[in-house]
C-alpha cells in the first residue's frame, strides 16, 4: 500500500470514529455517569475516557488489520 492511501485510510476512520462518537456520545456519557458517578466526576471527564477508549480500539484494530495484511 502507498503512503497516501494509507493516510486516507486513517483520516476516513477518523472522520468516522468522531462522526459517529458525537451523535452517540451523549446517550452513552448519561449512562456511565449514572452507573460509576465515583469515577466520573463530570460529564467532561466521562466523556474524554470514552473518546480515549474509543479511538484506542479502533487503532488497535486498525494496526492488527495492517500488519495482518500487509504479509
């Protein structure tokens, strides 16, 4: 694969993580805000550890899928 589809690839799995992250985010955040409220102190910071957790799955994938690939 050539550089430039590979950074295409990245940029539309971007788009899509955050796409998709801010029209679910909201639902989601309520609901770990009312089953750990020790943990997440705000909604700011419930929001943050989803994000976080989100783009690192995806990335994870994404680079198993890569090397996976790429032999």
């Amino acid at each position: 694969m050539g550089r430039i589809t590979i950074l295409t690839g990245f940029a539309l799995l971007g788009f899509a993580l955050g796409f998709i992250a801010y029209l679910v985010a909201p639902t989601i955040v309520k609901f770990l805000m009312s089953i750990l409220p020790s943990i997440f102190i705000s909604q700011v910071v419930a929001g943050a550890f989803l994000a976080g957790l989100a783009g690192a799955i995806i990335m994870d994938i994404t680079i198993i899928l890569w090397s996976y690939l790429s032999k």
